[in-house]
C-alpha cells in the first residue's frame, strides 16, 4: 500500500469519529508487514479520560487480532490546518509494538509528514526495562 493511500484511508475514517467535545474527528490507519490495515477514530466520552483516540483504537484492533511486532506505518488524519501528529499517550501506546514505526502526519488538505515513531519519542519506557 503506498503512503498516500494509507493517509486516504486514514482520511475516510474521520467521518466515524465521535468527536462532541473538541469537535476535532481524528482517523487512524494501521499498516502490517502482511499488508493488512486496521483502521481506527477517535470516541470521546463525557468522562473525558475514558476517551481513546483513533490511534490507539487502531493498535487495539490489531493486537487483538494477534498482530504484536509487524507494524509498518499508521496514519493519523485530523481536519485542521496542520499536521496530525499522535499525542504523548498514542506514541507511548505505539512504542510497545513497535519503536521503529514509521509515522504520517496528514492534514485535511492530504498533504502529509513522514517521521520515524523513535525520533518523536526518544528514550521512550518500554518492554526492555523489565529484563
């Protein structure tokens, strides 16, 4: 799948979102190394720490289908002007599966960032500490 058609799926989740707070929809796409995409929203709750972002509700959907070490690239689109990037949460979420995860950043226009999930969150806790 190429980057671009990652971030259009990505884009096609936005309109899921369940968004009544912030009112910014945010859709996630997934990629696996056997070319499987697992796509997710952002579900807000009146209680807002029980909100899960479209990210990390894309990482839950994979795992739970037993994907855990092939993760290959997630796409994040929101509606603004400018990139969506994961928040500190999603990129410790990520890191457990994947430090090398290569990430893109889309805005509402499609225009997208690529950056590598290790470089946005160096010396990040992870499995390692517990060895």
């Amino acid at each position: 799948m190429t980057d671009q058609a990652l971030v259009e799926t990505a884009q096609g989740m936005l309109s899921y979102s369940y968004a009544p707070y912030s009112g910014f929809a945010v859709g996630a796409a997934l990629l696996c190394a056997d070319g499987t995409v697992h796509t997710g929203c952002n579900v807000e709750n009146a209680a807002f720490g029980s909100s899960i972002c479209a990210e990390r509700t894309a990482l839950v959907k994979a795992v739970s289908l037993g994907h855990r070490d092939d993760f290959v690239a997630l796409a994040v689109a929101g509606q603004g002007e400018d990139y969506c990037w994961p928040c500190g949460s999603c990129r410790q979420m990520l890191c457990e599966f994947a430090p090398n995860l290569r990430l893109l950043a889309a805005r509402k226009d499609g225009a997208f960032l690529s950056a590598a999930l290790d470089d946005l969150l160096p010396h990040h806790f992870g499995p390692n500490f517990f060895k």
